[in-house]
C-alpha cells in the first residue's frame, strides 16, 4: 500500500472544515485591520531563498533542477515570496501596502508534534511605513488574530535586534563570534551562553550585566544598562513610544520585554516579538515577526518592511490541546425520496433550495427511512425532507427537525421559505 510521504498529511472533510474555519477566521481579522489578500507560486527560484535565509533553513529546502535547467526550491517561508511579489509588480502602488497571505511551506526537517514536513503559514507584510503606530499596530494585530481564533492563553514576547546590535558592537563582537552567540541566546542556554562571552573575551562582571539584561523585562534596568550606547539609547526611545501607543492607544497591556528573542531569519532589525502558547510544551511557538530589511536584496528601492508568519498547524493544534470545540460540519437539509419514483422530485428541491445557498444532499443508495435518519444525523443535518407519494399527490412534503426529532407536513410551495431562516 502506499502511504502518504513523512512529515506530511492527508486532512479528510472533518479536519478540513476545521482548517477552513480558522483560516476564515483569520482572513476576517486581516481584512478588519485594513489588509489585502496575496498569494504567491509554491516554488520559487533557489537564488531567492538562499539570497538572505539563515543556515538552518538553506539546509532545510527542497530543491531541484527542472527540465530547463532552472534551480527551484519549494518555499521553505513565505516572507521573501511577497517581497519577490512586491518588487515585481508592487512597488508603483500606493502606500503603505498591506498584504496578508496563507500557503503551504516545505522544509526537510525532523517531523514531530506540531512540525511537519510540509506545513501551512498564514502572516502578513506591511510595506512603506516605519512608524511607532504601524509597529503597535502590528503587535495589536498579532495578538487580536490569535485571540480572535478562541486561544484562552497566549503570550506576546517584545524584543529588539538594534538594541543587541548595538551591545554587541560596543563589546567588539566580531560576527564569527555573534553566530555562536545568538542560537544560545534564542535558546535561553545561558549557562552556555556565560561560557561563550569568556571565550569572547568579554569582562566576568559585563557577562552577568548581559546575561541579567537578557532575562529582565524592567525597562529602566535595560535604559541603565545601555546608557554609554547612543544606538541602543535611541532604539529604546522609540520602542516605548510604540509601547506607550500600544497601551494607551491600542489598550494591549499584555505583553513582556524580553530581549533574547532572536529571530531564526538574518534578515531582521529592529524591533521583534513572538507570541507563545505555553499548553504545547516545547514547540510552543506560534507566531513571529518584526521588522526587516529584504527589498534592496531584490532589486527594489530601499522602503521600510515588517511582518510576522503564524504557524498555522501549531495553532489549530494548541486550540484543539485547551479543548476549543469547533462548529460542526453541518448540512442543511437531507432529503429522502421514499422510492424511485420519488428520485426526480427531491432532486428538484434539492436543487432549487442550492440555488438559495442552502447546503443539500439527498439519499442516493435507497436505504430506508430508518437507516437515511442515521445518516442524516451522523452528516449533521439540521432538517430532513421526506419525500413520499401520498404526502406528494397532495403537494406537500415531511419535514422533520433533526435536533428535536418533531416531523410535520409542509406544502412545497413553503419549502424555500422554511429553509431562507437556516
């Protein structure tokens, strides 16, 4: 038998109408904040992807040689595709642009709970703005979306790559020994991490100073600490102005400073955030962003760029881990033709009342009235048509209601009526 490839998965109508549910759901979110939707190829040119991606992902794609000779990669993200987007045929349009995208990725990587091989992103770009209100926003939109889907526990982490920057050079870190540093910072291995900043010739005492500043979220503790580094002083002004809209302007108070976040991509500055849901352990994860700088790297003029992506598959899950129930895939209306000669009636009522945007099916195997109500049921009809002949020489039919199980006769000039209310 063969079976579906590792690391990805069939999803049957149940599972789907879960994914069509939250992507609804999410799309709603997007366009209430004044976005647009996008969509990108599945496949990419390699160059486009190896241009700026970090190591980790590089390693991670799926590439191959067509028969043109072309080196293609499937979109290991889906950032660098809108941009690819914008540049292409975008850069005219008025700003700023606000786009939002869903789509399925693919990386090689080792499948587990919640990571998968092929999986699907949903995030956004806003493009040409660069302003402490367009960063709150951002946050605030973030944050909305996730709640928006029925998450009950949520965590926005606020950080900033400037600021770090701006640490690491008054220290004289060379970037040799900044790609040692960072995925300990991003892992929070600050034991390791100590043992790294000695190495790196960095004083005992500024090594606690660093650790401890990557591990509080008191603002006035990370102003005292970068008071001699003019960068990181004017980066941080400007952070708590987007932190002062982002409370008073936005009314989002919950958040936390957390200056370790580095995010995976080398293509990021400024500010950055994560948000977490702690009920998935480890791989709790769901959504990433910040701001950017991709569009010269694609042949565009210098504009401002940030974003984030939302695990998407993380997130189903993580509403399914806190027992979210979702609406079940529901149809309208069954109709049951009692015998053949009752086949062409209740088709004509099926289709009149799917011409009404009403969902309808009707039995189609002659199974009895007893064993088409099961069905019914088990298909999560909300009603049932029964169509008989002697109901039908007098032109009426049986409408049954499946959640309270009373059955009356109903003329078929009132059929559409009656269902116009679902």
């Amino acid at each position: 038998m063969v079976q579906v490839p590792r690391g990805t998965r069939d999803f049957i109508p149940d599972e789907m109408h879960k994914r069509r549910y939250l992507e609804h759901n999410m799309a709603k979110t997007f366009t209430s904040f004044g976005f647009g939707e996008i969509q990108t190829p599945t496949f990419e040119n390699l160059e486009l992807f190896t241009a700026k991606s970090g190591e980790s992902i590089i390693n991670e794609l799926y590439t191959f040689t067509d028969k043109g000779g072309r080196e293609l990669a499937l979109r290991p993200e889906l950032t660098a595709p809108v941009i690819r987007c914008y540049v292409e045929r975008l850069q005219m349009e008025p700003k700023p642009l606000k786009l939002f995208y869903f789509g399925n990725c693919y990386r090689y990587d080792r499948p587990q709970k919640g990571r998968y091989r092929e999986f699907q992103q949903a995030g956004c770009e806003i493009i040409g703005v660069d302003t402490c209100e367009s960063s709150a926003e951002l946050l605030t939109l973030a944050y909305t979306l996730l709640k928006n889907t029925g998450l009950t526990n949520i965590q926005l982490n606020i950080g900033n790559l400037t600021i770090i920057s701006a640490i690491f050079k008054k220290f004289h870190l060379l970037k040799d020994d900044q790609k040692i540093l960072l995925p300990l910072i991003d892992k929070s291995q600050f034991d390791d991490l100590k043992i790294a900043l000695r190495d790196c010739n960095i004083p005992k005492n500024d090594v606690e100073r660093l650790i401890h500043l990557l591990q509080t979220s008191d603002l006035n503790e990370i102003r005292s600490f970068i008071a001699d580094i003019p960068e990181a002083k004017k980066e941080l002004d400007t952070m708590e102005m987007t932190l002062d809209l982002l409370q008073n302007a936005f009314h989002m108070k919950e958040y936390t400073i957390k200056l370790s976040i580095v995010r995976g991509l080398d293509y990021y500055n400024g500010l950055v955030f994560e948000i977490d849901a702690p009920i998935l352990g480890a791989e709790k994860q769901l959504c990433g962003g910040g701001s950017y700088e991709l569009v010269p790297l694609f042949g565009g003029a210098k504009v401002p760029t940030s974003g984030f992506a939302i695990g998407f598959d993380r997130t189903l899950l993580a509403l399914e881990e806190e027992g979210f129930i979702f609406p079940p895939l529901e149809l309208d209306v069954f109709i049951i033709p009692v015998n053949q000669d009752m086949v062409a009636t209740s088709v004509q009522i099926a289709q009149e009342l799917r011409s009404h945007d009403i969902s309808v099916d009707f039995d189609q195997l002659r199974r009895g009235i007893g064993k088409s109500l099961k069905y019914a049921d088990a298909r999560h009809a909300k009603k049932v048509i029964i169509v008989g002949p002697k109901e039908l020489e007098k032109k009426a039919v049986t409408l049954r209601d499946m959640k309270t199980g009373n059955q009356e006769s109903i003329p078929l000039t009132e059929i559409y009526s009656r269902f116009s209310k679902i």
